[in-house]
C-alpha cells in the first residue's frame, strides 16, 4: 500500500458488491489465488474487534466474499487498507471518572443485501463517553419493514445492554437501570411498549418480542433520536465524508459532541 493515496472513508460511497463479480473461468481463479485477501481481511477483523469500530460495517461487507473473491472485492479491500494508511491515530481511549451507565445506539438498513435482500443491523454501547461494545450482522431472516427490521435489530441491543448489566453486577459496579438505548425508528420504539400485536407485526417471530419482555421489565429502554445522530448509523451504510460521524451525547444536559473515530 506505499504507493496508494490516503482514503477518507471506509468503504467507497455508494458500493455495490455481490456475487456475481466472483472469478467463474480458471484463469481468474488462479489470478486470485496468489492474492492475499483472506489475510488482508483478517487483519482488519482483529483491528475493529479491538479498537476500531469505524472498520465493522466493512469487515461485515467485506466478509461476505472470503470463500471466493474477485478483483472488484479486492480493490474495495485496498480501499479500506487505505483509510487505514489516512487514520492510523484513530482508536479508543479511556479516561478515568464519568458516569458508569451505559449507553446504547442500535440502528438497521431495509434490506440492504441486493442478493437475499436481509437487512444489516448494528449497535454500539458507550460506557463514561467511550466504546465497549459494537457490531455489525447481517440479519438472519428477511424483514418485510422497516419496522420490522429495527425491532430485530433490538433484540441483539437487548441481549448486548443485559450482558453489560450483569457484568457490572459481577465486579461490584452499581448502574442505573433500564439500559439507554437510541433507535431512529419511531415505529420499532412504539413496538417494545404495545402489548397488542397488530397484522403489521404479529407476524415476527416470537424470539424478537423478548425486547418486549425486558422492557416491561426494566431492564432496558428505548428512545428515539435522529438518524444524523445515531452513531450505530456507522455500522449499517456506506458513508460519505458529509457525514463526518459526529453527534450529539444524550447523556449531557448541554448537548456535546462525541467523534467516532479520534476517541
């Protein structure tokens, strides 16, 4: 990568991927054999596991084309290995006191993946203004909404803000209860609260409405806030440097900004 210049963002904006652009003839495939993708993008796994969740949303893309990539794939790959070259100064940083309480962001595209049309779903958990937690899926089932899709993306936001209770109660930290989630989608957030399972939901599956049960049950709660200021965007989409992945904390009473990426 010496010779490549400096990338601004993640992934280029507007990237389509599929599977079509996979080697088929045998000259391709053996091109792409003597090319380190597999290595390359698992250096990149253990960046955005360890300190770089601005990398997720493409390692989930990037992922998806291990078995049997082609040029296309791999030239999105060196993409990304370039926006590295530009933020090697990015990661996580934790500064002693603030408030111990989690905070969750959780946010879903609408069937985002062109070729089975699933969503991707992600979320991330700040804990005294810095990242524990975060990831990005793609969802197992097809949501036909929206709506649908958001609510299945609260349900791994849920099992994700328990987990965290439960270890703050195993080291002897004492937190506020509910959890704090933000979601963007009013609908999904109306859903955790209404018992009633009308004919544009009653259809989802069971296991997703154990959001409802710990919300009843205090253990979290969801509120609504704007897309440009749900950081869990970043793990769903491509994004453009317009979006400059700043937002504004909920936890403060004067709004400051918090900035994924020099933490």
């Amino acid at each position: 990568m010496e010779g490549y210049v400096p990338a601004s963002t993640p992934l280029p904006p507007r990237l389509i991927l599929e599977n079509d652009n996979c080697p088929t003839n045998a000259q391709d495939i053996d091109e792409m054999k003597n090319v380190p993708y597999r290595e390359a993008l698992g250096l990149l796994m253990w960046l955005q596991v360890a300190t770089r969740p601005d990398l997720s949303f493409a390692v989930n893309i990037l992922s998806r084309f291990a078995h049997n990539p082609e040029k296309p794939h791999w030239n999105v790959l060196k993409h990304t290995l370039a926006y590295i070259k530009a933020t090697t100064h990015y990661g996580v940083t934790f500064k002693v006191g603030g408030n111990l309480d989690p905070i969750g962001y959780v946010d879903s595209n609408f069937a985002g993946y062109r070729e089975s049309r699933q969503s991707t779903e992600g979320n991330i958990f700040i804990v005294t203004g810095e990242p524990v937690s975060w990831e990005s899926k793609c969802q197992e089932t097809v949501a036909l909404s929206t709506v649908e899709a958001e609510y299945m993306a609260f349900t791994r936001a849920t099992s994700q803000a328990i987990w965290l209770s439960k270890f703050f109660d195993e080291v002897g930290l004492q937190i506020n209860r509910p959890v704090l989630i933000y979601g963007d989608n009013a609908g999904s957030i109306a859903n955790t609260v209404n018992n009633k399972n009308h004919c544009r939901t009653k259809h989802i599956d069971v296991k997703y409405h154990f959001v409802k049960e710990h919300t009843k049950l205090g253990q979290v709660k969801f509120k609504y806030t704007p897309s440009t200021k749900n950081i869990a965007d970043l793990f769903t989409k491509t994004l453009t440097t317009r979006h400059n992945m700043k937002t504004h904390n909920p936890t403060q009473p004067d709004p400051q900004c918090t900035t994924l990426g020099e933490y």
